[in-house]
C-alpha cells in the first residue's frame, strides 16, 4: 500500500470524528463503528456498522459519514454497512471512562 493512500486513509479516520452519534454524543472514530477504509485514485468505500441492528439514526450517519468522506477526498465514496454486532471493546482505549451508559 502506497504511503499516500495510507496518509489518505489516516486523514479520512481523522475527518470522520466530525460525525457525531446524536444518541450517545460520541464520534463515530472513537465509537469504533468505521471498521474498513478502502481509498483508490477514482474512489473510496467504507465499511461501518452500527451500535444497534436498529439505529433510528443509521440513514443520517451513513450520509454524513459517506458525505464527509466523499468532501475530503474528492472522490466518489460508498458506504457497506458490516456484518459485525458491534460492542464496547471495539471502542478507542479510553473513550468509554466516564461515560453513563445507563445499564445500572
């Protein structure tokens, strides 16, 4: 893999914290919902997943996170949404400490 494709792929991840979880107020980065960034000369895609199979707000993440990321590189971008459950280990060390996630 090229370094400038992995410098791309480094700037999306960090593009992609802009992209706000309304329901848990956290980005999608540090959610750990981005699991796969494909970016080529002509085109991007993105594999996501959501914290729950039925997320109210999936459409409106999936558009920012595809609309973001279409802005940044300058390529037409497509998102898959992935198979995966997703779970709390799958978030950044550390962004989980502190927060209520009201399960007590």
């Amino acid at each position: 893999m090229s370094e400038m494709v992995i410098d791309k792929e480094v700037g999306l991840r960090e593009e992609l914290r802009k992209v706000i979880d309304p329901e848990i107020g956290m980005n999608v980065v540090e959610l750990g919902l981005v699991r796969r960034i494909e970016v080529e000369d002509t085109r991007a895609h993105l594999v996501v997943i959501m914290t729950t199979p039925f997320c109210p707000y999936a459409p409106q993440l999936l558009e920012s996170m595809r609309r973001v990321s279409q802005e940044f590189l300058g390529v037409p971008t497509t998102i898959e949404m992935g198979l995966e459950m997703w779970d709390p280990t799958m978030m950044e060390e550390g962004a989980a400490e502190g927060y209520d996630w009201g399960l007590f």
